[in-house]
C-alpha cells in the first residue's frame, strides 16, 4: 500500500488539534443544553446517579472550561470507537431533556 496522493499536504494538518476543538465545542454544547433544558433539582439528582451526565460534566469542565493538571483523557482505540461514544452521549442528552422533569 502506497502513500496517498496528498500525504504531503495531509501531513500537515494538526488532526489532534482538530479532533479536540471539535470535542471541546460538544462538551460545552452539552452542558449548555443540561443547563438551559433541566431544573437546578434535577440537575443535583443527575449529579448523584448518572454517569453520562457526570462524565458531560466532567469533560466539559476539566478538559476544556479549564484544565486540570490530573485530568486524564478518555482513550478511543479509533474515531469510530469515540463517534459511537459521542452518540450515546448525544442521545442521552435528548433522551433526558425530553423527558418529565425538563423546564421547556
């Protein structure tokens, strides 16, 4: 297998860099969406007994509201591995926002 037509050009693109801006962008998308969605009490319950929402939570404000010198990141084995994960997190978050306790 050769090298591909544009490595020269693709080499030079910072895909971590991207990857995480475009991470930091849905994290704080996310809790935006929890904030504006669902009642100071039932973001207290979530707190305590969901851990997709504390993981939102967690991303949001240790890796990239401000960063932590003990933050470790999640590690993906493959951007498919961490779109799927995405996903989950996406749906979990219109699945919560949906449902009794939500402000709207």
């Amino acid at each position: 297998m050769g090298s591909p037509a544009h490595a020269k050009e693709l080499s030079n693109i910072d895909l971590r860099q991207r990857v995480s801006g475009k991470l930091q962008a849905f994290y704080i998308n996310l809790r935006v969406i929890y904030d504006k969605s669902l009642a100071k009490e039932r973001k207290a319950e979530l707190r305590k007994c969901d851990p997709v929402y504390k993981e939102t939570l967690y991303e949001a404000d240790k890796n990239f509201a401000h960063k932590d010198e003990g933050y470790k990141p999640k590690q993906y084995s493959s951007f498919g591995k961490m779109t799927g994960a995405l996903k989950e997190q996406l749906e979990h978050c219109l699945s919560v926002c949906q449902g009794p306790f939500r402000m709207l």
